[in-house]
C-alpha cells in the first residue's frame, strides 16, 4: 500500500506549501492524478477478509479526495460558483474538506490494525479570516476636493468599495460589515461606485479570499462644487451596501476580470 499512498503524500504536501498561483495550480493537478492512480491502485489488491472493511473505507476516501482536489483546481478558474477566489484558499479548502478528514481516518483504521500503509498526510493550512481596519484606504489619489461619500455597510460580510472615473480608480476604501465610513475630500467629477465583499482580506492578492462577489451601481455619482458671493455649496452621497425593500439605487454584477483595479 505504501508505494501507492506515497505519492498523494507528496502532492499533499506540495499543496499545503504552495504560495503562488502556478504552484498551487501545478500541486492541484499532481494530487488529483495521485489519488486517483492510489485509489485505482489499491482497488485491485487483495487483503485479508479482516481488514476488508478499512481497506474498502480506504479506497473510498482516496477517490472522494480525488473528486475534491479536481474540483477545488476547476473551482479555482470559476470563483463566482465555487467561492475560491484566490489560490491561497485551495490548501485550506481541501484539508478541511469531509474526504480529507475521512482518509486520515481510514488510514488510522489500518494503522490500528498493525497494516503499514505509509500514510502521513500533512498538516493542512486552515483557513484564515483575515481583516482590515475599518476605513484603511486600500489605494488613494490625489483628493483635494470638498466632496463627501458616507459609505454604510449594513450586510454580513466587509467589502473594498472603488470609486473611479471610468475603469480608473480614484481611491479605494475598505469598510468592515456593519460599519460605517466617511471619504472626505472627494474631487469633482462624475464616478462609477464598484464594490468587492467576501471573507478572508489576502493582502498579498488584493482581495478576498472566499466567497467573493463584485457589484457597482448602475447609477453615476457626481461631485459638484459652486460658489456663491455668500456660500460654497459642494456634493455629499450616502451609499447603503446592503439591497432591500425601500432602496432606490440598483447595482449589477461585474465580471472579476472587468472590475477596477
């Protein structure tokens, strides 16, 4: 059993230390064809009938981790269907996936039945839940207007909203789940209002990790200023980034790879 099991080993591994994109692409497509030649391996060898059950529990482990592994590498290039948004959620996606924890357990079955499968699996890395500081601007430009954008996010989840001129973004603010922020010194203009919710901030990647989604508003907002003999009178906006019953303003979905960056 060992020289079938040591290669998913060795995938697993690779996978749990992947960083970039290519890597976790690459250990995702090794693991994948490792478990599937492991459990197909496996499935044709003969074992004692007293321990027939383990090893059939075996096997099925390795072929639901192979359906995972080849779902989360799709899943990866679909984030709008799967909630994998960066590569970074791959390893965790899978190590706390039921097929990884069911062949751990199998393996330990075995193992209790004095068998020597040379199955380690490595430890996976658990998914985060990460954040920013309500209100960091994630980018910013030259503001030097009188303009002002409350932002109120009454949703469950935190969200990076972009106002930009066009596809070009003017700053970017981060703004936390049932919080609210206020943008000062907006410069006059007419803006398109995009934002990004979702779980886990990555920093490295500028964006959320699972469950991502990315909207704008379909109405403009402009941001005039006049002055008067007596008075200056410029443009506050109150945004609410939640949609229900009473809102006045529409949003639609935006491709991940149309949206302002």
């Amino acid at each position: 059993m060992s020289g079938a099991l040591a290669p998913v080993d060795k995938a697993l591994a690779d996978l749990a230390r992947a960083r970039s994109g290519g890597a976790v692409q690459k250990a995702l497509d090794t693991a994948w064809r490792a478990t599937q030649g492991a459990s197909e391996q496996l499935q044709g060898v003969r074992v004692p009938d007293e321990i027939r059950s383990e090893h059939g529990a075996l096997v099925a482990a390795l072929g639901d981790l192979h359906s995972a592994v080849l779902n989360t590498s799709i899943g990866l290039r679909r984030p709008a269907s799967s909630g994998l948004c960066t590569p970074g959620a791959a390893a965790p996606h899978v190590g706390t996936g039921r097929s990884f924890a069911a062949l751990r357990s199998a393996g330990a079955a075995l193992t209790g039945r004095g068998y020597r499968i040379g199955l380690v699996l490595p430890t996976m890395p658990k998914e985060q839940h990460r954040s920013m500081g309500n209100g960091t601007f994630l980018r910013d430009g030259n503001r030097s207007g009188r303009g002002i954008l409350t932002v109120i996010n009454s949703g469950g989840t935190d969200t990076a909203l972009t106002v930009a001129r066009g596809k070009r973004p003017a700053f970017t603010v981060y703004v936390r789940k049932h919080s609210d922020v206020k943008v000062r010194h907006i410069n006059d203009g007419t803006y398109t209002i995009y934002y990004a919710s979702g779980e886990d901030w990555d920093r490295g990647a500028k964006k959320f990790s699972r469950e991502c989604s990315f909207q704008k508003f379909d109405r403009t907002s402009k941001f005039e200023t006049a002055t008067t003999s007596t008075q200056i009178v410029y443009s506050t906006w109150t945004l609410t980034l939640k949609m229900g019953i009473g809102g006045n303003a529409t949003v639609s979905d935006v491709p991940p790879g149309q949206y302002p960056s």
